[in-house]
C-alpha cells in the first residue's frame, strides 16, 4: 500500500495528476470489498476509513 501511495505523491510532485488518480484507484480496487482483485485488508472500521480517504483524494485530484 505504502508504494502505492508513494508512487501517487510521486506524480503529484511531478505534476502528472493522472498517474497519480491511476495509482489511487488501483490501491481502492485491493480496498472494495469485490474478490477480484482480492482485498488487501480484512473488513474492518480502518479498512473503510482509508478508501473512504483514497476517493477523498481521487476526488480533489481530478478537481485539480
């Protein structure tokens, strides 16, 4: 998860917002509860609070 969100801050600096929203929805697709991708967390109050914070920030990127 942490490279993920590296590698989205990392576009960021850069200023390629796409690469960056691109990195984000990846992680969500291992954060939604579907089995494909499998999740990378087990349901829970932490799990739903960082996606939820995933599409804050996919949301504001795209606003950018």
């Amino acid at each position: 998860m942490s490279n993920k969100l590296n590698a989205a801050a990392n576009a960021v600096k850069k200023g390629d917002i796409d690469a960056a929203v691109e990195q984000l929805l990846s992680l969500h697709e291992k954060l939604d509860g579907n089995p494909a991708p499998k999740d990378w967390m087990v349901e829970s109050e932490e799990k739903n609070v960082l996606r939820d914070e995933i599409d804050l920030l996919i949301e504001l990127l795209l606003l950018w």
